[in-house]
C-alpha cells in the first residue's frame, strides 16, 4: 500500500515514482493544509499529505457524511438518486443479463437493493460495521467489512464489480483494481467511476472545484490515468462515459459559487438533510444566502450548458468506464 507522510513528495500509485510536480497548494481543510501533486507519466493526482486513519474515520463518520439511514440530501434530491440508479441497472444489464454482482463502498446499499430487486445476487463491501449496518440490516444485503482483500472473496466468484466515486478515497487504488481482476469471472464487467480531475470544471475551478473534496479525496483521476490503471490490470475498456446527471451539472454550479466568493459548498449544504448541514454554515451571513438565490437564473443553465460542452470534447467532469477481464497476456 503506497504511504504519503508530509515530510516527502508523494508516490505516483501506478508508476511508483517519486511526484515532484505540486500544482495545487494552499488548500485548508480541518486546519490542515494540503496540496495536490501531478505524476507527469501517468497523469494521475495525488493529494499531500494523506489525512491519518482516524482523521479519515471522523470524515466518514454516521452523522458527519450520513445519517443513520444512510441518506445525505433532501427526500427530493433522493427520489431522484433513486431513479438515477435504476438507470445505471439498465446500463449494466446492457452488458450483462444478471448474475453475481458486488459494490465496492456499498454505503447504504440502494444500488444493490435496486439491483436485488430486479433478480440479481448482490454482494457489498464496506469499510466499517457502522457503515455497513443499514445495508445489511434493513435490506438484509451479505456485507463485508474492511479492506476488501481482507474479505476473502474467492476466485471468479462475480459477473460484475461496481466502484462507484469509491476509488478515490482509497490508498490503495491499484491493489483494489487488481483484487477487481482476481475476484471477476472470465469477461467479468468492473464499472468504475471518479471524478475527472482533468475535466473542464477542474481545470477552470483548481482549489475551489467542488469535486476536489481534499482530504477525502486521495487520489485524482483522468482518462488517461484511469485507462492506464485498468489496462494495467488487464481490463479492456468497452465504453466510457464523459455525463452523469447526478454529478456533473451540480458539479458546474457548485464550482462556480466557490468561485465567487460564496461560502465553500454552501449550496451542497442547504441541499443535505437536516441533520447533516455543517453547523458553520447555520450563521453564514443573509447575504451569501440572497446571493446564492439571486443566481440561480445565471448559474444554473449555464451549468447545464458547460456540462453538455464538457461531455461532447470528453473533458466531462465524471468519468464512468465500463472494462471487461480479459485474459493477461
């Protein structure tokens, strides 16, 4: 597993070399500061220094990033992940009809009940109890805990694996994605999907992109460093996707509020349940909320605009691939 200490330059997770390109620095999180560093060969972004363990623990805790049920946003905005996600089961079964299937950071598990649902076998992953109590005690889902080599999977045991805007919060994401190859059949799907670091919005918001989310972010992805990672680990790309609707518009609008002066992520905030609002935006000034109001009109179909854009020259601000196991050669 590649460690990152803040007395050293990080090292590229693919080509193990050292990374001396630092291109964002200065971004204070939790009254630490942190920088992003380029690997010039394998064009993947590493965040300096990692937060410890129990830094990352408190992140992830229930009622910090979820409440108890799982949930993160207002039950509209959850009604319309819900139809989203019955999409993206429509998508896989394009590539496969049925079978064995595991979510890598199943969270809640609402993608695999959806896909319980429609006659799969599902399978999650989680990498606390605590986390994976909804999952299996609500949907009563077979959830395993802790780094997922630790969960002993057998051989080609799954006709699909799906890691979804998971692979960047994790150290280990070559080891994960070579685990991946191990535990699919023979021509197994892997879908994975992060954030484009090399996109559009990142490229125009830099510190104050929405989808950087330092520290929780470790590593950042292109297409060509997530290409690189999967074609290393003998996957061969089928079909890349550069939209999400989930992600990539609010990822635009966002970014372009954080680029305004507005208090960080404030909108993402006001948009989250009740419980999980971040108590130091409850006394932001009325004025950052009226400014947040006032544009809306401007913000939002220009979002919508910059992610159509973004999409059609492949700079889209998410990257979801879908690989096949093929055999090494």
């Amino acid at each position: 597993m590649t460690k990152i200490n803040c007395t050293t330059s990080p090292v590229c997770p693919i080509c193990k070399e050292q990374i001396e390109n630092s291109i964002i620095n200065g971004v204070v999180k939790n009254n630490n500061t942190y920088s992003v560093y380029k690997c010039d060969s394998c064009q993947v972004w590493v965040t300096h220094p990692f937060p410890s363990h129990e830094e990352l623990t408190k992140l992830y805790s229930t009622g910090n990033y979820r409440t108890k049920t799982g949930k993160r946003f207002n039950p509209a905005l959850e009604y319309i992940i819900y139809l989203l996600t019955v999409r993206k089961r429509k998508r896989i079964e394009r590539f496969r009809d049925h079978g064995r299937i595991l979510d890598i950071g199943c969270g809640r598990g609402l993608f695999l009940h959806i896909m319980q649902e429609d006659g799969w076998d599902v399978a999650g992953q989680e990498f606390s109890e605590i986390s994976a109590s909804y999952a299996s005690d609500i949907y009563g889902i077979d959830v395993r805990t802790g780094e997922l080599k630790d969960c002993e999977y057998e051989s080609e045991s799954f006709d699909v694996v799906n890691i979804n805007h998971v692979l960047e919060h994790l150290e280990n994401p070559d080891e994960v994605i070579a685990e991946c190859y191990r535990i699919l059949k023979k021509g197994g799907l892997l879908v994975t999907a992060v954030p484009n670091i090399d996109s559009l919005q990142g490229l125009f918001g830099q510190k104050h992109w929405f989808q950087l989310d330092l520290p929780c972010h470790l590593y950042h992805f292109s297409s060509k460093s997530l290409f690189d990672l999967l074609q290393k680990n003998s996957f061969k790309v089928e079909l890349t996707r550069h939209f999400k609707f989930e992600y990539n518009p609010f990822g635009w609008l966002q970014t372009l509020y954080n680029a305004s002066g507005i208090p960080e992520n404030l909108l993402y905030n006001l948009l989250k349940s009740a419980d999980l609002r971040k108590k130091d935006h409850d006394t932001s000034p009325t004025m950052d909320y009226l400014k947040t109001i006032a544009l809306i009109p401007l913000y939002l179909p220009l979002s919508l605009m910059l992610s159509i854009i973004e999409a059609i020259i492949k700079k889209g601000g998410t990257i979801e691939v879908y690989s096949i196991k093929k055999e090494p050669v």
